[in-house]
C-alpha cells in the first residue's frame, strides 16, 4: 500500500474544476479552460504569462450577494485585497462603500471618482498628511486606532470646523479579545497586537470618550475586527456580544447612544474543495440577531450594522495563468523504501513569490490544475514552485498534476483574487502581471503588464536605458 502524502489520494479526475473553488464561469471546452467565455490559451497567447483573470461576473455578483445579505447596513469592499481605477467604478456603480488602508489607497479611490463619503480609512499609523487627505476629502468615516491619532486629527478637524465645515465622524477601532481560528498574522483582535484600542484595559471606552469631548469630532460609532479567512461565526458573534457591551458602558459614562457598529469581517473563501466558508445570508442572518439580542438585554436600540467581506468578494474570482518552464524529479526517499512515494516532481512557473506569496508568508493552500489541455495520464505527486532564487518559493506546496505536463503546458492556480496582485513585488526584479478582466466572451486588461522601464524610472543611473515593451512571451506549448 503506498505511504500517504501531504497532497492526499489523488482525485478520480485530475482535470475538475469545482465549482465550489473556482470562478462562476469557469468551465472546460474540448479540455481547455475557459473563463468568461474565453479559452485560456486565447488569453495567455494575447497578454502573456503569469495572467491574473478576473471573471467581472463573479466579481461583481459575490458584491450583489453582500448587498443583498446586509440590506439595510453598510458593505465596505476591501481595497488591501484588490484595488485598482475599474475596481474602484464597479464597487461604486454596485452601491458598496469601501475602506481605505493607507493615504495612497484613499487617493487611488478618490482618482477613480469614488464617492468620498463612502470611504472609510483605517490603519494603526496614520500620518498627519493620511489624516488631512481624509478631512479635506470629506470621507465617510475615519476609523481611530490610538491615542496619538486622536492627538493628530483634533486640529484638522478644528481646522475644518472653523471654516464652517462639519465636524469629522469617526469610529473607535475596539481590540475585543477574540482568539480567531485563523493564521497568526492574520488574526486581529487577540490582545498582544498592534491594532485598535483594548477593551480589556479600558483604553477602548477611555478613547470614546475623549472624542465625545472633542467639538470638532463626531463619534459616529464603534468598529471591531477579529481577522481574516475564518470560517465561522461563533468568533464574530463573540465579538459582537464585546463591543455592545462597550456600546452600553459608553452610553453609561458619556450619556450618547452610539449609532454604528462595524463588525469588521474577514469572512473566508474556499482554496480548497473540503473548505466550508459561510454564505453572506447565513452571517447577516447570525450577526442581525446577536446584535439585536445583545442590544436588547443593554436596552439599547440596535445600531445601523457594517461589515467589511474583505477577500470574499474579491477571491474567488480570479484565476492566476502561469507557464511550465522546467520539471525537476527529486527522489523523496532511498530506492526500494517499501510503500514510500520515491518522486516528487518540481514543476517550474513563470512566476513566483513575487506574484503570490500568501504560500510563502501564512503556509497558504491552494487549487491548481492544468489548464490548456486534459489527459489520461496517471497522477504524479507534484509541488508547483517559482522562478526566485528562494527555496521558500512554492505556489502550490503539494498537489497532483497529470505526470504528462511538460514545458510550455499552462497552469492555473484558483481563487488569487485577493491579496496577491496587492502585495506582489519585483523580487529578483521580476515585472508585476497585468490584470485582465472577462466576461461574456470579452477581455479587457484593467492592468497593464509592468515594463522594466516602469521600475528603471525609480533609479537616477537605469532610467531610460530599459525598453518600454517587455520582452515577448514564450509561446505556450503545443496545446496552444
């Protein structure tokens, strides 16, 4: 009996692409993947490779879906995961509000015609100049996350006031001592942290008054955040419980009956088959009554709700195209070990860390198959890994890929819609892919592939010794 491996027993068909992980539209036609309503090869032929394909109609229904869910309180699209100009005019045009991370992310959303009073700005080190871009915007909602903050925005908003403007709302960011089942580094409302004021310590209710006693600030409410890619509710429901008890001891110590509620988000995707992520009816109808009921025991009415879907709209809809280059059989174990898998095969991309280094960085699991074709070889124990010169530069860490792939054969990785793109980089002076959107049969690049004269601009001595075009792409395989 052979020895079991980290990637599992291989699937009875190494060509599924199921639905439950990969985009709305994806399909096989003749063996070759399509999305939107176009082959994969058509498009890597076109754009070259590494390709991130986002299926707009995925997109912009799992936005719908939110929506739809949480009618009547807020959805904040996340622009950390994904955010660029036609993102940006999709979110507004579907009637979403989004928050903000940085000064630069704020001004890429104003710059795209997003309306300012549906943004929220977070962040735990916001700078004078992040905090004067959002009052003189006139955001939505600036979320507070320290005492020093407070001590920088008092005197924009005094400044604002004076001039006969209104004062600025804000929210109070509580740390509401949730342990999230999720990775570490991603877990956000544990004590030992570096976000939001502790509920625990006092700090929490101690900053909401203080800015009840600012004239020139509003307290519009309370927001909280347990982390990211969690799977259940009973965290936020938690949480939920917490930060309506500050709700309570704010109206105790100060008189004012709060009138928001962010309950943050992070609500998971599915990388994987056996992943269960919760529907957005299934947590609106669970956090709605937990709040309702929490509010009720404090006699207090029930706040107007916001939620923050982080990568759940922007996930599960987009499919990262990379090329094989090379493939490496590495003997796992001494010939003749009885029942031990003896080779994994190293499949090499086009790509890498640089495009995706969730892998790397949380230990990330993801659904790869191969894409430009289907066969009936037998599985090959396989681990999908990039161009950098790192050993940690894996894609997919094990898997199982039809043993015929070979150079110049496509893969493509499922659900890298959100926080690859965002927190790609030019390790090893890689380029960042370009973006290309589909649906209905057409693709429209919302990204362009970055040049090399892109980053030579940066540096006084390489500036405009690089050509302005990449180099062509390798045609993709036979298949192609």
């Amino acid at each position: 009996m052979a020895q079991p491996t980290p990637a599992g027993p291989p699937p009875s068909d190494l060509g599924v692409v199921d639905p439950h992980v990969w985009p709305r539209s994806a399909e096989r036609v003749d063996g070759v993947l399509h999305l939107g309503g176009r082959p994969v090869t058509q498009l890597a032929r076109e754009h070259g490779t590494p390709l991130f394909v986002l299926d707009e109609a995925d997109f912009r229904g799992r936005a719908a879906d939110f929506a739809d869910a949480f009618a009547g309180a807020d959805v904040h699209y996340a622009s950390k995961a994904f955010l660029c100009g036609q993102v940006a005019r999709w979110i507004a045009e579907d009637g979403l509000h989004l928050d903000a991370c940085s000064g630069n992310e704020l001004t890429a959303a104003l710059a795209a015609g997003f309306p300012a009073g549906r943004i929220a700005l977070h962040g735990n080190n916001k700078s004078l100049v992040e905090l004067r871009l959002a009052v003189d915007a006139g955001i939505g909602r600036i979320v507070l996350d320290s005492f020093d903050e407070i001590d920088r925005l008092v005197p924009l908003a005094e400044a604002r006031v004076a001039a006969g403007g209104s004062p600025v709302a804000v929210l109070i960011r509580a740390t509401v001592g949730i342990e999230a089942h999720t990775h570490e580094f991603i877990a956000t409302a544990h004590e030992d942290q570096k976000f939001g004021f502790s509920l625990a310590t006092g700090d929490a209710l101690a900053a909401a008054v203080r800015v009840i006693r600012e004239p020139a600030l509003h307290l519009a409410g309370l927001h909280s955040h347990i982390g990211s890619q969690i799977f259940d509710t009973a965290g936020f429901e938690a949480a939920a419980h917490r930060v309506v008890g500050l709700l309570a001891q704010v109206r105790q110590a100060t008189g004012e009956t709060l009138g928001e509620l962010n309950l943050g988000g992070g609500f998971g995707i599915a990388y994987l088959s056996d992943d269960d992520p919760v529907t957005p009816h299934d947590v609106a109808g669970k956090l709605r009554a937990v709040v309702a009921a929490e509010c009720g025991a404090f006699d207090l009415p029930v706040p107007r709700l916001a939620v923050e879907p982080g990568r759940a709209i922007a996930g599960p809809g987009t499919v990262t195209l990379y090329e094989i280059g090379t493939i490496k059989p590495v003997r796992l174990g001494a010939s003749g070990t009885p029942g031990a898998p003896l080779v994994r095969n190293y499949v090499s991309v086009d790509g890498g860390m640089s495009d995706n280094i969730r892998t790397a960085l949380y230990d990330a699991a993801y659904t790869c198959v191969l894409a430009n074709r289907t066969s009936d070889a037998p599985p090959a124990l396989c681990r999908v890994v990039g161009k950098h010169c790192e050993s940690g530069d894996v894609l997919v860490r094990d898997l199982w890929l039809p043993a015929d792939v070979q150079p110049g054969d496509l893969l493509a990785v499922a659900a890298t819609g959100a926080y690859c793109w965002s927190m790609a980089s030019n390790y090893n002076y890689l380029l960042k892919p370009p973006v290309v959107a589909v649906r209905d049969g057409a693709a429209t690049e919302i990204v362009r592939r970055q040049t090399l004269s892109d980053v030579f601009a940066l540096d006084p001595v390489l500036a405009g010794s690089a050509p302005a075009v990449p180099p062509s792409q390798p045609t993709v395989g036979a298949q192609a």
